[in-house]
C-alpha cells in the first residue's frame, strides 16, 4: 500500500514515496515499484516478523512534469506476488491486488509544509 504521496497529489522536486505491506503469516521477501508501467524496481523496505506490517521506502526524481502513476507490489516468503488483478476478495482480510496512485509532478509548484 501507498501511504505517500497521495492520490492526485501535486509534488515537486524529489519524490518521497512510502506505505507498507503485509502478507499475514509470511514474510515480506521483496516490494517493488513501476512508474507509468515501466520495468518493476526493488525498492528498500524494513524486514518485520510474519504477522507485522513491513515499511517501505524510496526516493524517486520526476524526469519532467506531468502526471506519474505509480504502483507498488509484494513478494511473500511463500513465493507470492500481488498481481493487477485480486485473487481473493478484500474483505475481511484487505486486498492482495497491486496497489496504484497517480502523481502530478510540477516543479515550479510549492509544495505547502504543515
């Protein structure tokens, strides 16, 4: 799951993307991450026990304005990878699908800082 930047959300310079997976029993083994559909990349993430969330994180620099979708998927010790499509249904578990947002890259945007 993507937990930054937000969908539709208006950045500028370099991209902080973040969120976290979950794989129940299993271990989170690798996640990755595709821009506009390009060849999936391993992105840094934290190992965590089985049945705990595992944080993610990477860096990524626009290469020009516009919009960016952005997905994310996770590999699980069992050998595991979320598709496009869910395999089961959401409830009550949450979905195993890959997770997508889209960002709209702009660098003469300022970004508000809370």
């Amino acid at each position: 799951h993507i937990f930054t930047p937000h969908h539709i959300e208006a950045v500028n310079g370099l991209v902080q993307l973040s969120g976290v997976a979950y794989a129940g029993q299993r271990a989170i083994t690798q996640v990755d991450v595709s821009i506009d559909d390009a060849d999936w990349m391993p992105v840094p993430f934290t190992p965590s026990t089985p049945g705990s969330w595992t944080r993610w994180q990477a860096e990524w620099q626009p290469p020009a304005p516009g919009d960016y979708l952005v997905k994310v998927r996770a590999t699980d010790s069992g050998g595991f990878t979320q598709t496009e499509t869910p395999s089961i249904a959401a409830f009550p578990n949450g979905s195993n699908a890959i997770h997508s947002i889209v960002i709209r890259f702009n660098p003469s945007f300022e970004v508000a800082h809370s």
